[in-house]
C-alpha cells in the first residue's frame, strides 16, 4: 500500500472501487461469517453457498423466485466487490470452492462485533502491552546485528504490539457508538416520559462519565509509561544506527499518543453534553412537569402569523467615561469616621401602607369585585400615582393570601389606570382561604 495519500487515492480512483451491499447481501455474508466461525471452516463450496444463500432468502424475503440463480448472481456480485474470493483455482472446470475476504469481515464484524472498553478490557490489554514492551526492550539491548533488530525488535512492534494497540482502538470504536447509544436513549425517554425519566435520564449519565473517567486515568497513567518505554528502545536504535527500527517505534508511539488523545477528548466531549443535559433537566423539565408552558410556547409560535407578539426593550446608551482610563489606580483605603453608635434613634412616621391596601382590597370584595383587574381599579385611586405600580403587586399579593384564583392559558389584559395593564386572574369567592 503506497504510503502517499494522494497516491493512495488516486490508484482508488483509477480502479474504481465501489461498494453496494444489499440487505440481502449482508445478511448472507453476515451467515457466512457466522457458519465458518461455529463450525470452523476456512472455505466454502459452491453448493454450500448456494443452500445458505436458498435459507437467508427465507428468512429475508421469504417467496423469491428462482432463489438458485439469484444466489449465482450474488455470488458474482459479491466476488466484483472483493467480498468473496475464489480460491480452488479450477476456473470453469468444476464448481468453486470461497472464502471470505479480510473486506467481507471487517464489514461483518462492524455489525456483529459488540467489544466495548472497559476498565478490564483496557486493564488486561495495557497490561499485556507493557510486558510485550519491555521484552522488546530487552531485546533491544541484547540485539547487536540488524537482523536481530528485525526478528527481535522490529517484528514485535509490528505485529504483537499493533495488534494490541489495534484491540484497544476497536474497542474505543466500539464505546464511541455505546455513547452514542446513550445519547439516543436519553432523548427517547425525555420524548416517551417527560418528568419520569429524569432518574433514569441520571444514572445513565452518571455511568457513562464514571466509566470514561477510569479509562481516562488508566490510558493516562498507562501510556506515559508506554511512550518512556518506546523512547528507550528508540535511543537504542538511534544509537545502533537502526534506521529503520527507529522509524517503527515512531509510529508505535504515534499510535500510542493517539489512545492518550481520544481519552482526553471523549472526556472533554461528554463532560460538555453531561453539563447541556443538567442544565436541561434542572431548567426545563424540573421547572415544567406537566409541559404547560412548552406546550404554550409551541402554541404561541404556531398562533404567531394570526396573533403575532413581541418583545419591546429600550434601547440604553454606553456609560460615558468623564475621566481617563489609567493601567494602575492607587486606591485609598477605605475609612470611615468614627460615629456614636449608642445614640437614640430618630423617629418617624409609622408606614400603615400594607393595612390600608388590604383593608382596601376587603372592601373591594366585599363591594362584589370578581377579578383581580376590578379590584386593583378599586383600590389604585387611593394611592398617589408614584406609588401605583408598587400598590398593583401589593394588591395581587393580598389577594393570593386571602382567596382562590383561577387563570386561563392566554390571560387577558385589562386596564386598570392610564398607563397601566394587568393580566387578569378570575377570584373564586366562594373558596376564600381562611
């Protein structure tokens, strides 16, 4: 395989290859793969081929027509795609005899294969590592020729330890699509239960960051030690003037410094969805059970061409500096005079404004007004008109503490001064609190 992407690319390119794989065609393959590993066998026969393809078909699209040379096509169809290989090597002479390609069960694997990391997995595996690196390295030490670089040294590196590194990648895949999983499923639950899954909502959150957090120490911890040990035998090799050994445990520790990067950003990527899911179960589904006012939201928005709302703010200007700006202010200590802290205290005039309003809001009742917009009309031309506003929530206060009120989804607004609009609420006298 040329080393150079672009060449890599472009010899793609110039072959044509493609891929198109049915449903049909992986559940085939899928059977393949399955039937050679339970039943050991390193090739198939043109007939077993066939009679598989005959049960896949059932199970798939049970009632196809002419099943047999639907499998001949598929098996050609599968042999263009580098999927299946022909290894008896007598042409037309007899019927073939197939294996499946390294293509075939990558393909088959990615759909079957389960392998998550875990804290054991990552365990055993960086475990088995350290105790190939530092053989290797004593290897190392003792290779005095460059064929003993290259059996001893070299062909670990390449084989054990890529396989190793190899085995923690895929299973890095492998809990990469268990997260996404896992973000699925909180999104179902929010959308099938939206306050009862708050619990279940946290515990999978909480697994997942406890899980990510003991990898990412162990990777931390584990590959620092696999880098000072990949260092050595590339001093070794510098020194014995290996270049080529020097440049295969460069890419060994490329690799390894890969594994210590996707921990930290799997990390940093989970920890920031942990946080958007937090600040959405405390902001919106803890404030909003019953999705009363998400689903007024949607209502307003859909209503909006109809009843269009808007929001008005005032615009305020910046705050002009009247002095200049300085790198460095000495401020002066804070200080105070010293006072009589045992002097009497001044009088003043008792404030009844609470009384007045609810004896106020009484007689409004008593009157016979039904809503809070009838009652605050009642009680504001009491008031100067400075301390109107103030009187308006000291009047909705009062009527909370001393009736039952009722309120629809869209309130009204009412008039209740010039300048000044509530939104209504609807008393129910008749279940005054006492």
């Amino acid at each position: 395989m040329p080393s150079d992407p672009g060449r890599l690319i472009a010899a793609l390119a110039r072959d044509q290859i493609s891929l198109d794989l049915k449903t049909l065609d992986l559940c085939f393959l899928a059977g393949l793969y399955l039937r050679a590993d339970r039943a050991s066998l390193a090739s198939f026969e043109e007939d077993v081929l066939i009679d598989l393809f005959e049960q896949v078909c059932d199970v798939v699209d049970p009632g196809v027509e002419r099943p047999r040379k639907r499998a001949t096509h598929a098996i050609q169809r599968l042999r263009d795609q580098r999927m299946l290989a022909r290894v008896d090597g007598a042409g037309i002479v007899r019927s073939g005899e197939y294996t499946l390609t390294r293509l075939a069960a990558a393909v088959v694997n990615s759909f079957l294969d389960d392998e998550v990391l875990t804290r054991e997995s990552l365990t055993l595996l960086t475990g088995q590592l350290r105790v190939q690196l530092a053989e290797i390295l004593a290897a190392a030490k003792r290779a005095d020729s460059a064929d003993a670089w290259r059996e001893h040294v070299v062909a670990p590196l390449r084989i054990t330890v890529g396989d190793l590194v190899g085995g923690i990648e895929r299973r890095q895949r492998g809990l990469d699509t268990q997260q996404e999983e896992v973000q699925a499923e909180i999104a179902k639950l929010l959308q099938a239960d939206w306050f009862g899954a708050v619990e279940r909502c946290q515990s999978l959150l909480d697994m997942t960051t406890n899980t990510l957090r003991e990898l990412n120490e162990i990777l931390l911890r584990d590959t620092h030690h696999f880098v000072t040990l990949l260092q050595e035998i590339q001093t070794l090799a510098c020194d014995a003037e290996q270049t080529g050994s020097e440049e295969t445990v460069q890419r060994v520790i490329e690799h390894v410094d890969r594994i210590a990067v996707w921990g930290g950003a799997r990390q940093r990527a989970w920890s920031d969805y942990y946080q958007y899911v937090h600040r959405y179960l405390r902001d919106v589904v803890r404030l909003d059970p019953d999705r009363a006012l998400s689903q007024r939201l949607r209502d307003q928005v859909a209503s909006w061409p109809s009843v269009p709302f808007h929001l008005s703010v005032a615009a305020a200007p910046s705050i002009r500096l009247l002095r200049p700006l300085e790198s460095r202010v000495e401020h002066p200590a804070v200080m105070r005079p010293r006072t009589d802290r045992e002097g009497s205290p001044d009088p003043v005039d008792p404030e009844d404004t609470v009384l007045n309003i609810e004896t106020l809001v009484q007689g409004a009742l008593a009157a016979g007004a039904q809503s809070l917009a009838e009652v605050t009309e009642w009680v504001l031309p009491q008031f100067p008109a400075d301390l109107r506003y103030v009187v308006i929530g000291r009047v909705a206060e009062v009527l909370a503490g001393i009736t039952r009120t009722r309120s629809a989804i869209e309130r009204p607004w009412r008039s209740v001064a010039p300048c000044l609009e509530i939104e209504d609420w609807e008393l129910l006298m008749g279940d005054a609190r006492r």
